[in-house]
C-alpha cells in the first residue's frame, strides 16, 4: 500500500490518482480540465478548483482540497 505522501506526489505527476474505495485524487490542473466537461447541473461544476493544488472526489463526499498528506489522511479517515 502506498504511503499518503506517495499518492500525492503520483497524483501531482500523473495528474490522477485512482485511491479505490471510489476515491480519487487529482491534480489541480487536471481536475479544471475534467470539471470543463461536466454538465451544468453537476453540483461540482462551479467549485473553485484553483485554490488547492489537489482534490480528493467522488467517495460519496463533495471534492475536498488536500495540501497536506495530513490533509488526505483526515479526509479518507472520516469518510470511509
């Protein structure tokens, strides 16, 4: 399994990372050219997804921002 700090610095290369459990983390440039594809009702569509460098999604939870792999434990932690 790979460490918290490994996600994220794959997800900052690659630009996605499929965490399973249906969780993802993305990059901030590739989620604003995947959110350029949703539909306008997507409630998702007008999130700011500048303001953090990566975003954890779907894991029946709103994108959240993470900056820390601090921040991608708590997330996962509380939510799955």
């Amino acid at each position: 399994m790979k460490t918290y700090a490994e996600m994220i610095r794959e997800a900052q290369i690659e630009g996605m990372v499929d965490l399973e459990n249906g969780c993802y983390l993305y990059s901030r440039e590739e989620i604003i050219e995947e959110q350029k594809t949703w539909v306008n009702e997507d409630s998702s569509k007008n999130i700011d997804f500048s303001i953090a460098s990566l975003w954890l999604t779907s894991c029946n939870i709103a994108p959240q921002p993470v900056h820390t792999a601090q921040d991608l434990f708590d997330i996962l932690d509380n939510n799955i």
